[in-house]
C-alpha cells in the first residue's frame, strides 16, 4: 500500500511551528515511515512534485507571490493544514495592517524600493480554502501528532475549543489572577498549550488564539480592574491574534477610557 504524501511550507514566519515537527524526537522516524515526506525544506533537499495527501503549511501571506503559491499548493493537496497563528491569524506580523507599512519598509531596509510586499499580512483561509487550522505561536507537538495520525486513521482530528483555565484546573495549577492578581487571557484563550505560563506563574498572552465564543467583554473588565491601563490591555489582546476578530473587538473596547 502506497504511503501519504506529506508537504510541509513555508510562508512569511520564524519557522518555529515547522522546528514543533522536526522536535517530535522519538515519534519523528515512525512517522517518517508512516508518511512519504515530498516536500519539507527545513529538514530535507527533496522536492517532489504533487499532488499530496497532505500539505502543512506555516506563515501568512504578505506578498503577490505568496498569493499565486498558495494557490498552486491548494490546488495539488487533498488535506491542507495551517499551523500555527501566522497561518491562521497573520500573526505578528500583522500589526502592520494597522499602520502604515511605507513607514515600516523606510524605517527596516536600507533600500526599501527592493521590497515588494502587500499592505496586509493575512491568513492562508483569506485566500484559499483550508481544512484545519492547527493552533499556536508554536504549535503544540501533541496536537500535531494527533492531526497526522488522524490522518493514517482516516478519522477528522479532534482539537480543544475550550480555554486554557481549563487545561490549569485539570493540571491543579492555582489561578494565578485569583491567588496573585496577574492579569491573564487565559479565561478567553484556546487550550491546547497545556496551561505553560500559569504554571510557571505568568499570564497567558494569548498565544493559541481565541476559544469558541469568548466572553471578552468581561475579561476586559477584569483586566482593568487588575491594574491595567486602557492602553496595555489593548496592546495584550494585539499581539499574536491581532487579526482575529474576537481580540480586535476585545482590543479596541479595552482602549476606550
């Protein structure tokens, strides 16, 4: 029986969801038998040509030719996975949308007129259709290995899409905005982390992006009532996720005196 073929891509990111691959250690070789890897240029020289069965594709979109490839890659894979918040959010990088990017290019480059970029970073789903967007800045390598035995199962992967305050009662970690009040996106973020920084004491920012209809509107409220400035909590929600809706609303109300 022919194997998979699995592509894994690179759009405008630090490739920290594509390093959540290679780090899978002692899963990396059975999955590397499981799958033929035709495409993944951070670890591998081979570039076979499609279709694929599954294609994994990191970054977000910020240029023509991202456009016409991401095209091309929608059009030779089955199953086309976004991982990690620049393919699902814009990213980071995305706090240009909110600025003007001439400045950016002026104040970056030596030779700003060599570059050629679009006025916006977006998502992979602004421009082609996707099958499942794999949270976080970066992925968690559980859930990636869930997704890719899923798919050997030929089973729709299951993700969490409730939030991280979950994850630190299940994990018996204190909250930390209750016991310490450390300001905390916890309450409105997805789970899937493993609740990381409030077990290390510090609040989560938001990294897995926006949980299934988040109540924002309250955690605002808390937010201030914990000592934060109009300005800092509109900054705390304008960072990875800074394109999602949810947050953008969250930042803006956040900002109003």
């Amino acid at each position: 029986m022919d194997r998979p073929t699995l592509a894994v891509w690179k759009f405008a990111s630090c490739d920290g969801c594509q390093l959540t691959l290679l780090d899978c250690e002692d899963e990396l070789l059975p999955l590397a038998r499981r799958f033929d890897i035709s495409h993944f240029l951070e670890a591998s020289s081979a570039d076979a040509p499609g279709p694929y069965d599954v294609s994994l594709v990191e970054g977000s979109v910020t240029t023509d030719a991202d456009v016409a490839r991401i095209q091309d890659i929608r059009q030779q894979s089955r199953m086309l996975v976004t991982i990690g918040a620049c393919a699902n959010a814009g990213g980071v990088q995305a706090l240009r949308n909110f600025a003007d990017v001439a400045a950016f290019r002026s104040l970056v480059y030596a030779r700003p007129e060599y570059i050629d970029t679009l006025e916006q970073s977006t998502p992979i789903s602004a421009h082609v259709r996707v099958d499942l967007e794999l949270p976080g800045c970066p992925i968690d390598r559980r859930q990636l290995i869930g997704v890719l035995a899923a798919v050997l199962a030929e089973r729709r992967p299951g993700l969490p899409v409730h939030s991280v305050c979950q994850e630190c009662k299940v994990r018996g970690t204190t909250c930390i905005t209750v016991a310490d009040g450390t300001p905390c996106l916890g309450p409105v973020t997805r789970a899937g982390c493993g609740a990381i920084c409030p077990a290390y004491s510090r609040g989560c920012y938001g990294c897995f992006g926006p949980m299934a209809e988040p109540n924002t509107d309250a955690l605002v409220g808390s937010l201030r009532a914990h000592g934060m400035s109009p300005q800092d909590v509109g900054r705390v929600f304008r960072t990875f996720h800074v394109a999602r809706p949810e947050f953008q609303a969250a930042a803006e109300q956040g900002q109003r005196p």
